[in-house]
C-alpha cells in the first residue's frame, strides 16, 4: 500500500509538468481508484474524455461508477461507446443491468460476455442471475443456467501446432476450415461460410488425430470436450442419449468449443455393419445434435476421429454434419524429423543425427516414434544406473531402438489400399491413394 502510495505521489507530480500526457492521467485515475480515491480517479478519467473518446477510458470509468454504487451514471457511461464492444465491457453492462434489477437485460449480456470470453465465466454471478431470474420469471436462457452445467468435462488445451510435428497440408486445412472461421465468423457468415460443423479426421492409429484435435483448440482458444464413446455406451438405453445430449448443451453454453469424438465407427458405424438398438438409438441422438435444429450450433465444432472410416455410417457424412473429411497419414521425413526433435526436447542427449534416425523410420507412427525415444531413453537409464553417470540419449541408441520398435501402419495401410481400389465412392478416399504412390 506504501508502494502505491509512492507511485501515485510521483505520477501526479509528473502529471503536474505535463498536464497534457492523456496516458499519464489515465494511469493515474487507475492508481487512485485502486487506492480507493475514487472521487479523484472519476475526475481525471472524465477530463480524459473531455478531450478524447476512447472506450478503454469510457470502461474504466463506468466501472468507478460501478463500484462506488451509481449503476444509472455507470450505464450512461456505457452507452457512450460506440465502436466495438469487447467481451469485458459486457460483463461490465451484465453486472450494471442486474443491479439496475433487469436480470433479462444482465443474463442476455452475460452470455454475449461469455461468447466472446468463456473465461469470464462467473459462477457466483450466474447464481445470483438464477435467483433473480427466476422471481422475474426469465426466458429460457436463464433457465438453462440453472442446470447442473458438469463443466468439469471441459478443458482448455495449451497445446499447439508448433508441438504436432509434420502434417503441413492438414494444418493449413484445419486453419482454413477451422481457426480462420473461430476467429473471424463474421466475415466467413458474410461469404456463406459456416463457422462450426464437423470434420472426420481418418488415418491409421498414433498417427496424430487426438493430438492435433486437442492442438486445434489450442491453437484458437476453444474449450475442448473428449467424448469417451465406451464409457457412454456403457450406460442403460436412454441414459447414454440423455448424456450426450447433456455434453452438446455443456459445449453450446462455453462456445466456441471442440467436441472431439474418438472412434466415431463405435457409434457412427454403418448400419449394414449391424448396430444393436441402443447403438443406433445414439447414433440417431448424435444426428439430431449436430443437426442442431432445436439448438445454436453455431461455434460448435465436431471432430470425429476414426481408423476405419469405412465403417462409418454414411447417414454421418451428409451436409451439415461430418461433411469435411481429412486424411492423417503417417508423418513423412520431414515430419518425422520434427516428432523426433519434440520427444526429444528436453532430453539428456549427444548431437543427434536426427536424419539418420528418421530415415530408417519409414511408415513409423508418431506413437511409434515416441515408443523409439522411450526405448533409447531406457538403454540410456540403463547405463546410467551401471555407470552411476549421467548418460545422454545418442544417436546409435536411436538406431538400436528403431530396431525394437514395429511400424505399426503397414497393416492398416495394406487394408486401407483395398478400400481405397474397390470402393472408393466419390473419391472419398483419393487422399490415401496420393500417398500410397508418393
Ligand atoms: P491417434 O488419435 O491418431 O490414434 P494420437 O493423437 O493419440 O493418435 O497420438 C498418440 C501419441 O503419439 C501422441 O500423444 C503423441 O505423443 C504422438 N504423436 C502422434 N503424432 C504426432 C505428431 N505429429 N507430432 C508429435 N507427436 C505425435
């Protein structure tokens, strides 16, 4: 508190020499409304505005409005801005509108706060909109926030592209039919572009799908949800429906969101394949979702994952719903230079010839070539512990290891080669046949 009253001493004397420095009083109004001297902050920030409009200031000062109870003068304050209005200055409106007692008016900002900022998620406000809500007898979207909301599925990955190594072209796919709409919907909405839906990520196992979905919402701030499909079918008939009803409306409420679907086929799978009711009770229940005819789906993204995309049922892939399908191959050199260098990544090693390495890895998963690195990493352990010395990863314990490890796409690339030759309807899978010839 000494300090800040140090600092506002000296920043009003510098004030005093160059009484025209806008940011300095800003500064200062800040400095004394957090030391309490609100009166004093509330005078500079309006001689601030006497000369410029910048929302910035207009927020500030609405909120020292707010804060020292004057909600009528704090939403006049708001309504001078005229330009963009960011996600705090909502909240700030949603918090004035309550206290003015217009939970309709608050709830109504709170949710475009949240659209724009799921962060500022504020769960003591959201009781107190229920409360008030409910004796001013609100729509239904203050009713929806009376429900058991089970946020706790919701992540918020830190994961980026810059940790997927390789899978260049599906990266430029996933900004372009991913990110660029996340961060721009308005501009996609306005050429006809749609900013959610879903996306079939297919391609052998370990090869990334997971990974790079979780990445995706990393890389544009998305809440991301993984849908366990075992763990939902395990429940009786009408309860596993209701469950996955329940994960759309937790997604819609903390939009933009990522629902990441793994095996969609244990689901989704084809109905010549043979689904017992309760399967296809889901899969009718997981159409009606991403439908989303009773619902806002918009910034609801869909990636389903599958390593058997022919046994996904072709009702999932109509417009509208799994209508984008991308390939993720196996990683090639380069790409496979650049996963060993991740798992690598602080790790004791000598200079490794990383090239060599990822030349004798050909048709290796990622997965395979973590399991390559946690294999030299133990050869490594080993000698450490007989030596009782600090021994690095080298490259010849690399090239040991690369001979302990299987590729584990040849299999699912032989089956997929049929697939690709004998029934490849629409070109669907076009994609395959370019890298097996490559
Ligand atoms: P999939 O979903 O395709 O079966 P995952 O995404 O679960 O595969 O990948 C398994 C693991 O393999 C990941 O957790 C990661 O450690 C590693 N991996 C796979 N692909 C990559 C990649 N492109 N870059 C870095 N690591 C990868």
């Amino acid at each position: 508190m000494q300090d800040l009253q140090k600092n506002i001493t000296a920043v009003l004397e510098a004030l005093k020499y160059s009484p025209e420095n806008l940011p300095l009083k800003k500064h200062a109004a800040q400095l004394l409304i957090q030391a309490g001297r609100h009166e004093e902050g509330i005078l500079h920030l309006e001689e601030i505005l006497e000369k410029e409009s910048d929302p910035d200031t207009v927020c500030l000062l609405a909120q020292a409005w707010y804060d020292q109870g004057q909600f009528r003068k704090a939403q006049a304050c708001l309504q001078r801005i005229t330009g963009e209005t960011t996600a705090q200055m909502l909240m700030l409106a949603a918090k004035i509108a309550l206290a003015l007692e217009d939970p309709q008016e608050a709830a109504d900002r709170y949710e475009e706060a949240l659209e724009r900022d799921p962060s500022l998620e504020d769960r003591e406000f959201r009781e107190e909109l229920q409360q008030q809500g409910v004796k001013a007898k609100a729509r239904m979207k203050v009713l929806e926030f009376q429900k058991d909301p089970s946020d706790h599925d919701l992540e918020r990955p830190t994961l980026t592209f810059q940790d997927v190594g390789g899978l260049e072209q599906l990266k430029e796919n996933i900004r372009m039919n991913i990110i660029y709409p996340f961060q721009n919907p308005d501009l996609f909405r306005s050429y006809g572009k749609k900013t959610g839906g879903g996306i079939l990520l297919y391609g052998p196992p370990g090869c990334g799908k997971t990974f790079i979905a979780r990445a995706t919402a990393g890389e544009c701030n998305a809440h991301f949800v993984s849908l366990d499909i075992h763990q939902i079918l395990d429940f009786y008939i009408g309860q596993s429906e209701k469950n996955l009803h329940e994960l759309f409306e937790t997604a819609r409420r903390h939009a933009p969101t990522i629902i990441f679907i793994d095996e969609l086929d244990a689901i989704g799978g084809s109905r010549q394949k043979g689904q017992s009711p309760h399967t296809r009770a889901l899969t009718n229940q997981l159409l009606n979702e991403m439908d989303g005819i009773h619902s806002d789906n918009r910034d609801i993204l869909v990636l389903g994952a599958t390593n058997t995309p022919w046994f996904v049922d072709s009702a999932l892939r109509r417009p509208g719903r799994f209508d984008r399908v991308l390939f993720v191959a196996p990683p090639d050199l380069e790409a496979r230079v650049e996963i060993l260098h991740i798992h690598l990544k602080e790790k004791p090693v000598e200079e490794i010839d990383y090239v060599k390495v990822a030349k004798k890895t050909d048709r290796f998963s990622g997965a395979d070539l973590r399991a390559v690195v946690d294999t030299a990493a133990d050869m490594a352990i080993r000698e450490a512990m007989k030596t009782g010395q600090k021994r690095p990863i080298t490259t010849s314990m690399l090239i040991q290891a690369v001979k302990e490890v299987k590729p584990s796409t040849l299999e699912w690339l032989s089956t997929a080669k049929n697939y690709a030759t004998y029934s490849n309807e629409a070109g669907t899978y076009d994609e395959i046949l370019k890298y097996l010839n490559k």
